[in-house]
C-alpha cells in the first residue's frame, strides 16, 4: 500500500471552496490527516530510539565478552 502524502492531502482538502465539502467533513479530514501526521513522527521517533538500544545492546554484548575472555584467561 502507497503511503498517503499527508501534505498534500491536507493543501488539497483547505485549498478546496467551502461548499465542495460539508463543513463538518472538512474539518474532521484535517484532523485525521493531522493525527496520522504525529503518529507517523512518533513511529519514526521510536524506531531511531530502538535502533540506538540495539547499538548499545552490542556493545554492551561486546565489552561483557572480552571481560568473560579475560576472567577465563586468569
């Protein structure tokens, strides 16, 4: 599925005159548009916090190894 450009949409629906559609529709489209617009930033904004965890969780992976290869080493 193509992802909706959300900018666009939302020139279209406030570019459009106020009779083409009903009052009520239009203000309920920019809504929505806006709403998936911030769940899209959220979305994006935990995944760069998940792939930050998992570089952290491999090098915490690597440190705990040369420890455990040098205790051995003793």
């Amino acid at each position: 599925m193509k992802p909706i450009n959300i900018k666009a949409m939302m020139a279209l629906v406030e570019k459009e005159p106020g009779d083409q559609y009903i009052p009520v529709l239009k203000s309920v489209l920019i809504q929505i548009l806006t709403e998936i617009k911030q769940l899209r930033r959220k979305n994006s904004q935990l995944g760069e916090k998940a792939a930050r965890y998992r570089r952290e969780k491999n090098a915490l992976e690597i440190m705990l190894s040369a420890v455990v290869i040098n205790d051995d080493v003793e």
